[in-house]
C-alpha cells in the first residue's frame, strides 16, 4: 500500500485548504484510514480518521468544527478540508492506514 498526501501550502490565519491523499496498492486492510500531524517538538496528534466500513468520522478536539475528512472510495481518494486555519494548525500532515504511513504535506499558517 502507498499513500500519497497533497495540498498542503502557505496560508494566512482564518484560510482554507483543502488535503488529498492517494491510496494505492490494496483494497484492503485496517477499518479506519486518517490524518496525523507533526509540528517540530511536538508530539504527533492525531487529527481525523474515518472508518472505511460505516463512514463514521472521528475529529481531534482541536480542529473539531474547522476541518472535516471525506474519502472518495471510486477514486481511493482521501480528503481533509481544513477550514478557519489557525497558526496553531502548522504542521507537517500524512494520511496513515494502519501501520502504513504516506510522505506528508507541509502546512504553514501566519498570522
């Protein structure tokens, strides 16, 4: 399996972007897929996952209500839209599915 996150870039606090991730290589595997951040001396948080049977989301209390996860499965597609960005929300992000984990995309919010 290789996952593959794009979208990341430069924005201005209260900006949106919009995360996609590639899923490629199986049809199969653990339930639930999502995204994870890192920021430089910080832990890696979990952000948001959804289950891959029942659609059921799950969003971390930090970005609940600003970003929301969607997939495409046609297309094994994953999405992150990330609305009202907050300089707080910098990080690095990558799309995991169980113990695989994609190159991530960096995202960066001024001020």
């Amino acid at each position: 399996v290789q996952l593959q996150a794009s979208g990341g870039g430069s924005v201005q606090a209260g900006g949106s972007l919009r995360l996609s991730c590639a899923v490629s290589g199986s049809s199969s595997g653990p339930d639930a897929i999502g995204w994870f951040r890192q920021a430089p001396g910080n832990e890696r948080e979990r952000v948001s996952c959804i289950n891959n049977r029942n659609g059921r989301t799950y969003h971390s209390d930090s970005v609940k209500g600003r970003f929301t996860i969607s997939r495409d499965n046609a297309k094994n597609m994953l999405y992150l839209q990330m609305n009202s960005l907050k300089p707080e929300d910098t990080a690095l992000y990558y799309c995991a599915w169980g113990n695989i984990r994609g190159q991530g995309t960096q995202v960066t919010v001024s001020s």
